[in-house]
C-alpha cells in the first residue's frame, strides 16, 4: 500500500528533476518540482544514532521535494481532534498578537541570461521561491528552513504591513535543515516572536501555524499537537530527522519556515515538511523543535559552525526473542542492540561492539542507559544526544551477554559521510 509522499513544504516554478510519487497526479505545467525529495524512505533500525541542535520549505513560487513515504517511529499514540468553537476568539486575538513576527520569504537565483525563463524585465534574476521565516530579535534576525533558502543568490523578507527588505544568511545547519537570516527591519514595523519550551509540549495541545501557504501571506492555520518525537526521513544535511512534531493544523506548499505557536502565543516548532498523496494537507505535518532552533542561534552568534554530536553506531530495538537470543538476564527486555559500530568512530574507541545476523537482526552489545537515563528506542538516545556536543564524554550502559558494563564514550562531530 503506497502511503502517499512526503513533501518538504515550500512551492516552485522551477522544473529541473521533475518527479512525480507513486499515485500523485501531474503537476500542472506552471509548477514543477527542482529538487528531488530530502526525505527518504527507512526505518530508524538501521540509521546511525546522533544528536540534533537544529531542525527543514515554501511560492513565486520554492522547490518541493517528493518521495515514497518513509516508516514513521510510533513515540506514543497519535491524536487527532478538532478544536472547540469557543476557541475562535482566542485564535483571532493570538494571530492579531504574533502575526507581525511572521515574514514571507522570497528566493531568486541570477539570470545567466536576460531571456531566462522567469526572468523580471529590467531585472538580473528569476524567482525561485517562496517560503516563511519569523523574526525572533531586534536586531532582524530570521529563522526559517535551509531548504527554503539553499541554492539562492537573492533573498527578499516581505513583513506583515508589505514592506520588502533584502535578507541575508548568517547562518546555516543542514544537519537540522535550519538556516538564520538578517534584514534591517524597522523595530516600529514589525514585532519578535517568543520563543516557548519544545520539551514541554504535550499531544493534545493546540497547535497554530501561520504561513505563506500557495503565496498567500499571514495564513493562518489550527490544529493539534499530534505527536511528539517523531522520526520522518531524512535532512538536507544527510542526517536522520527525529525528535519532530507533528500536528494536525493545516500545513501547505509555502509554510516552509514558519513558526508553531502554542496556545500562548509562543513558537514552539518551525513547520518542515508534510506527508501527503496530493500537493497540499491531510493532516499530517511536521515542524522542528524551537529547542533545536536556540542551539543553532547560540552558535551562529558565537561564530562557530554548527555541529552535531554523534555516536557512531547503527541499532535496532531490543524484542523479548533477541534478549533470549543474546543470552540477557530475564530483566533485561528492553533497549537498543547494535547491529554496527561505524570503525574509528567514538563507539568502537570506546570498546563498543556490533554485529548482525545474516538477516540483519542486531547480534551486538545492547544499550540500556546513557549517562543513567534508560532509553528503549531511538529517539531517546537521538533526544539526549542532541543536547550534547562534540568532545562531550557520556557514560553508555551496555549489556554484553550476562554482563553489565558502564563505557565511557567521547562524541565526535557528525561526519559528512558515516562510511
């Protein structure tokens, strides 16, 4: 059963690559599709274990990208619900509050030659696209997803009131899709959103999104929070995508970028990608953790690259049947077994063992801690590694047989290559 495609969230005219999904029906001739999909299909088995400290697009149109759609790891149930009526006034007065941090942002690439497709007369570049940013300091500084902004020459922010401004990149992290703009913006023409707790949402929560939906600026959007800690694909920067929220708010081609606002009016994620069998929403969207966010602006302020701390091992979730199969005490059920550790990386300095049967089933040493904290899946020991960084030690607890053992591993930078 095809379940559809996934879609990084921004819109294009671009038509270099056109792709289509398994049961998508054409794009009309005025859109296509530039860059192929950074979202592949996989299952968190097989992915090597990392930290995140950042998180991934949008119309005049950016480029959507398309794929089969990727196991999803279940971190609890999902919920799905509409909201109340009597919620309506606090949506209107929450967007009357936020929407001014809220920008459309516009990406062109230089025209190699004046009669370029697309080309504005009088103009030396051609539109590529269009996403979403929101304004997070006084200074003019912007988040929004690399993907919206990957492979521009020109970058135009369009505030609430319709003013237009140049942008530039600061900063980028691939590794999270994250990228941080700055345009000199008049402090009495637009506001700064505030930043909330991504650690403290909760499914059920109320979720709203405002965005460039289609080019249609300062959309807004509610839903719920439907998941936390999801896994879905994979970011530009090669890296596993875990630890997303998901919501229900109606996310679209262009919302690329923008802010998920809790209930408080606080940004909580910034929308990345969506699955869907059709070019537009169905209720399954996904947004990166404002936390990560922070992590990347505190090293881009600071001059430093963005880097990610990594482990170095390939895992798969510890069965009954593969704890009797490795010889583990009866109280042992539960964990990550290691199927490989990546050579010369911190695990295998570290002692660590991996192997795998035939069928790939895990044959290797189980973790069952980090630095104390059980972890039974993934996204756990993903989660705990993103709040660390390179050169960070942490103690990983390890079953091996019938021994128990602490090993001190230090964190290396995540490679560009895990080979």
């Amino acid at each position: 059963m095809n379940r559809g495609c996934v879609m990084n969230i921004e819109e294009t005219n671009a038509s270099a690559q056109s792709w289509s999904a398994p049961n998508v029906p054409p794009e009309p001739p005025r859109e296509g599709f530039s860059r192929r999909s950074l979202f592949r299909g996989g299952t968190i088995a097989a992915l090597v274990a990392s930290g995140a400290v950042g998180g991934i697009a949008g119309s005049a149109i950016t480029a959507a990208r398309l794929a089969g759609g990727p196991s999803v790891a279940h971190a609890g149930p999902t919920v799905s619900a509409r909201l109340p009526a009597q919620s309506d006034t606090d949506i209107t007065a929450l967007y009357q509050a936020v929407s001014g941090s809220v920008v459309a942002v516009q990406t062109a690439t230089a025209a190699r030659q004046r009669t370029a497709p697309g080309a504005v007369p009088g103009s030396d570049s051609v539109p590529t696209g269009e996403g979403t940013g929101f304004i997070v300091a006084g200074d003019g500084t912007i988040f929004t997803n690399f993907h919206v902004v990957s492979g521009a020459d020109r970058l135009t922010v369009v505030l609430f009131d319709g003013t237009r401004l140049e942008a530039k990149v600061i900063g980028t992290d691939p590794g999270s899709d994250l990228a941080v703009l700055r345009a000199n913006i008049p402090t009495d023409r637009t506001g700064i959103a505030t930043l909330g707790d991504s650690d403290a949402v909760q499914p059920g929560q109320m979720a709203i999104a405002i965005g460039t939906p289609f080019g249609l600026d300062h959309t807004v959007t509610a839903g719920i929070i439907s998941a936390v800690g999801r896994e879905f694909g994979t970011t530009p920067g090669g890296r596993p995508a875990r630890g997303l929220i998901q919501t229900d708010a109606p996310i679209n081609p262009g919302n690329s970028g923008g802010p998920l606002f809790n209930a408080a009016g606080e940004v909580i994620g910034i929308t990345t990608s969506i699955e869907s069998p059709v070019r537009g929403s169905v209720g399954i969207g996904f947004a990166v953790p404002i936390n990560r966010a922070r992590m990347v602006l505190t090293q881009v302020r600071a001059g430093k690259p963005v880097e990610h701390a990594w482990l170095g091992v390939s895992i798969g979730t510890l069965t009954p049947e593969l704890a009797a199969t490795l010889g583990l005490p009866e109280e042992v059920r539960s964990g990550l077994a290691l199927s490989q550790v990546v050579p010369s990386g911190p695990a295998a300095k570290a002692g660590l063992r991996g192997s795998a049967a035939p069928d790939g089933t895990p044959r290797g040493d189980v973790i069952v801690a980090i630095d104390g904290r059980p972890v039974m899946r993934v996204a756990e020991l993903s989660a705990y590694l993103e709040q660390k960084n390179p050169g960070d030690v942490v103690t990983v607890t390890i079953w091996r047989g019938g021994d128990r053992k602490d090993v001190a591993v230090t964190l290396q930078a995540w490679p560009t290559s895990s080979s």
